[in-house]
C-alpha cells in the first residue's frame, strides 16, 4: 500500500466527485440554508422569551411565531433535499468507482494480480467501496457546510460584540477542526489496522469454504474453526478499540460545547453588566451558540469513523493509480496471421529466470509439439505470446510484427488460449462457452462442443446448454471443466492456438476423440503444451525445452 498522507487519501476521493459537482454545490446549499433555518428556530426562542420580558427592540410575538412556522417547515423540506442530493452522489459514485476499480483489475491482469491475496481484493471490491459512502453522503458537504455555518455565526454573534464574535469563532475552530484532527490522528492506525485484518479474515475464510472437502476428508475442521473463531476474536478486539475511542470522542466534543456555551454565557453577562450590551446581547449570543454546534459536530463526530474511511480509500486508490506491467496497444498492427517466431528469449519472474535465449519458429498450419518437465518455461512462453507478460530480452513476433506493435484487441482474436486449469462463471453452460464470441449462434456452440467431445455429456444434462454450472463450475468434473475450456477455443476459432496440458483432465477416449479434431483440423495453427508422449503423437514437430532452452 502507498504512504499516503490522510489529506491526499481524502484528495484523491474529493477528484472523483468531478462529474457530479452540480448536485454537491446545490447539496451544500441546501445544507447551510436547511441549519440556517434550525439555528434560527431557537433563535427565535430567545427573541421569544425577550419580547415577553418587555425588553426593548424585541420583535412582536405574533411575527416571532409565524417565522418559526416558516423555519420549521423549510428545515424539513431543506434537510430531506439535502440528505437526498447527498446520498445520490454517494451511490453514483460508488458505481463509478466500482466500475472504474474492475477496469484497472483487468488491466492489471494477470501480472499484477497473479500472488495477490483474492480475498483481500474482494474485501476492497465490496466492503472499502462500501466505506467510501460515509465520506461521499457525511463528510464533503458536511465539512463545506460546517464552515459556511461557522463563518456567518460568528458574524451574527459577533454583531453584538466583538469579543463575542471571537468565542464564537475560538468555538467552531475547536470542535470542527482542532477535536476532529485529534481524533483522525489517533484513530488513523486503528482504521488501517482493522482493514487490513478484515482482509486477511476475508482471504482465510474464502479458503476455508474452497477446502471444505479437504477439511472433511483429513478431519482438521476443528482445528480451521478455532483458526476462524480466534481471527474473528482479534477482529472484535480491534472493533471495541475503535467504539471505545470513538465514545471518548463523542464525551470530548459534548464537553466542549457546553464548555464554551457557559463561556458565551459568562462573558456577555460580563458585558452586560459593564454597560457594553443589552439583554439582548446576552440572550441571543448564547442561545444562537448553544444551537449552532450541529455543523460542526457532525464534523466532529466524524473523526474516529473517518479512520475507517481514510484507511478504505488508501487501499482502493491503490489499484487506482496502480501502472499495468502490460500497457495495451490501441493503436498497433492488426495482421494475418503468416506465422510466429521467438528468437534469443530471456524471461524471469522477477529474479527467478524461466527462459533463457529461447528460440522457436511458428509455421502457418500443422502442429507444433512442445514437452518438458514442470517449470521449464513452456507455459510461460505461450503467456508471452499472449502478451501477458513482455519477454526481458530477445525478440517475439507474429506475422512480422513485434507483439508489443500489434494491436493488443487484434493480437487476442488471432490467439486462442486454454490453460491447465478452465475457469467458469456462475452461469450456463451455454453462457460459458458464448464468452468466447459474445454473438455465436446456439449451432455455433453445438459445433464447438461436438468438437471438444463435450456435446453428448451436455445433451444427457436436464437442462442441456441452459445447465447451472455454479460457482466456479463445482457441479461439473475438471475433464468436463477442461472439455467446455476446449469448445471455448473453437467458437473463438483463432488462427494461432496455444494450449497448455489440454487433456490432462481427460480419459484415454475423450483425448482421442479431441486429438483427432484437433488433427483434422486444418484451418489453424497449433501450439501443444503437454507431458504426454500420447499428445505428441498428433504433432508435426515437437520441441524438446529443458531449463528455459528448447533442445
């Protein structure tokens, strides 16, 4: 996580309000009239109370009650507004910056996000975009309003005497500014501390559900509860720490209000009797004061819940403003395919070295073999094909061209790709497969399963291509998993296809049946990744690679 200073964290969050400005400046508005309206119903009390006493320049009862009629009914209809402005910006936002968050994710992947711990990213995806709604709905207006409201009180107190004036003023910079700067201070290590520890429970408890069968099976439940309870434990801990401080805190901002509405008290009655002003310069300063905290206490009040806040904001900043490894090309080449080459190849993973001056030509046509033992670099040469990664050193080109002047759209429709292990979404069967040509016909997907050996499987299925195949595709087989990756690559029907151990999940039949398409198909060009010598057999040529070299 970038060191950031809780006034640049709360910068780079103020910078996103930019397309909703106009509905924040009318919120605002509405907030300062709506506590004019509230300070001024209580106001008029005193003026109330001074007319009655029969003291001189008091307003007539009868106007004193019509504008409290007209103050109480526009404050309710100015805070609602105001709560309603507020509330819409906070929640448009957080879409935004939910949408803007999975941008950068998939720009950032896979060689930013490969090693990254998921649950901390879900727990910034949900719950810290979440957190930034307290800053969005109760914190920018708030803090805008508060010193509009400071500002123009202290001027109407100050009216009366200056002296006033600079209690007034001494006030409002003491519970709005001083108190909540404290509080954010102190409460600073607490917030990041719990987000991060929210984070890690989120991470342990995701892999307790995807090893619940492990669990089972090796019977360490028990212990993976106590593991939970404990973490859940130092969760509760850090909460009470939080509720402690922030009781503190509401004590604190409740003294100083009464403190200095005494003070406002004591030394306009001082005035008073020194002959430097009237009744109405002790009355109405001090009821004036005494109604006039709202503002800033909702400032206030904001500090040690802002620790949460600021700590959020920290971590989805980070992502962000966090630079890809791989810039996309948009404007690049956008060839044919005519064939590939690698020439004189380096490539680490940050100091562990994988290749090392790897050289390979890609004929148009036919099948190209590829085996070696487990790390030897043969997955990570088709990830650099792909561009997933920019090799260290040497030269990688398609049809001429350096990938990395290939138009990055272009380089992934003239590449297909299945990996070892095939993700699937929470979705049907037929849905899956459609990721890979969002337009495909229902006897296009037909045509690609018959292909990958997967059709007569679905057929047998209640709900054929429409089948759930739930969470991460746990109601299927990894062969079915890996046949339905297959037929992907076929509806994407690229001219270069790069797989990686395609029939590691697979029987003896089903292999046969997907490497006989595979052989029969001549419109493409193959790339075949395994450890199977029974694979091989369907290649052209087959390459040898052996500590990052191809022999």
């Amino acid at each position: 996580m970038k060191q950031r200073t809780a006034i640049k964290a709360l910068g780079g969050l103020i910078g996103l309000v930019r397309p909703l400005t106009g509905v924040m400046i009318a919120a605002i508005t509405m907030g300062i009239l709506g506590f004019l309206a509230a300070i001024g119903i209580t106001t008029l009390g005193g003026f109330a109370i001074i007319s009655v006493l029969g003291a001189e320049n008091s307003l007539p009862l009868k106007t004193i009650f019509g504008l409290l009629v007209v103050f109480a009914v526009c404050r309710g209809i100015l805070r609602y507004a105001e709560q309603a402005a507020n509330h819409y910006i906070a929640f448009k936002l957080l879409a935004l910056i939910r949408d803007k968050v999975f941008a950068n994710l998939r720009k950032l992947a896979p060689a930013k996000l490969e090693g990254k711990d998921k649950g901390n990213l879900i727990s910034v995806i949900t719950s810290d975009i979440e957190l930034l709604e307290v800053f969005y709905a109760h914190t920018i207006s708030p803090v805008c309003i508060a010193v509009v409201i400071s500002l123009i009180m202290t001027g109407f107190i100050g009216s009366y005497h200056m002296i006033l004036g600079a209690i007034a003023f001494l006030a409002y910079l003491a519970v709005g500014v001083v108190l909540p700067y404290f509080i954010a201070r102190k409460a600073e290590g607490l917030g990041k501390e719990h987000r991060h520890r929210f984070g890690e429970l989120n991470s342990f408890f995701l892999d307790s559900l995807r090893g619940l069968r492990e669990s089972i099976q090796y019977q360490n439940g028990e212990e993976r509860l106590l593991q939970i309870n404990a973490q859940t434990d130092e969760m509760s801990e850090w909460e009470k720490k939080l509720k402690d401080q922030a009781g503190k805190n509401f004590a604190i901002s409740g003294f100083l209000v009464l403190f200095f509405t005494l003070l406002m008290f004591a030394v306009s009655s001082f005035l008073y009797l020194g002959g430097q002003v009237d009744l109405n310069g002790v009355i109405i300063p001090t009821i004036a004061m005494s109604s006039s905290f709202g503002a800033v206490l909702a400032i206030a009040n904001l500090g040690s819940g802002l620790s949460h806040t600021i700590a959020a904001a920290n971590r989805v900043l980070d992502i962000l403003e966090e630079e890809p490894m791989i810039e996309e090309n948009k404007e690049g080449a956008s060839p044919e395919f005519t064939g590939a080459s690698l020439a004189g190849v380096d490539f680490a993973y940050e100091e562990e070295a994988v290749l090392n001056d790897f050289s390979m030509e890609i004929q148009p046509g036919g099948i190209i073999g590829l085996i070696g033992k487990s790390g030897s670099g043969k997955s990570t040469m088709l990830k650099l094909l792909m561009r997933f990664w920019d090799r260290d050193k040497g030269q990688i080109t398609i049809s001429g061209h350096d990938v990395k002047e290939i138009k990055t759209k272009s380089l992934r429709d003239m590449e297909g790709y299945v990996t070892q292990e095939t993700v699937l979404f929470k979705d049907s069967i037929e849905n899956n497969i459609r990721v890979a040509k969002l337009d495909a016909t229902a006897e296009e997907i037909e045509a690609a399963c018959r292909k990958a050996s997967i059709h007569d499987f679905i057929m047998t299925l209640p709900d054929g291509y429409a089948t759930e195949v739930g969470e991460l595709g746990d109601t299927l087989s990894g062969g079915e998993r890996q046949r339905i990756g297959l037929a992907r690559a076929f509806l994407h029907n690229a001219p270069l296809l790069l797989l990686d151990e395609p029939t590691s999940n697979l029987d003896s039949l089903n292999e046969a049946v997907i490497l006989k398409a595979l052989k029969e198909d001549g419109q493409r060009t193959t790339v075949l990744v395994s450890h199977r010598l029974s694979t091989m057999t369907i290649a052209d040529k087959v390459y040898s690679v052996e500590s990052g070299r191809v022999s």
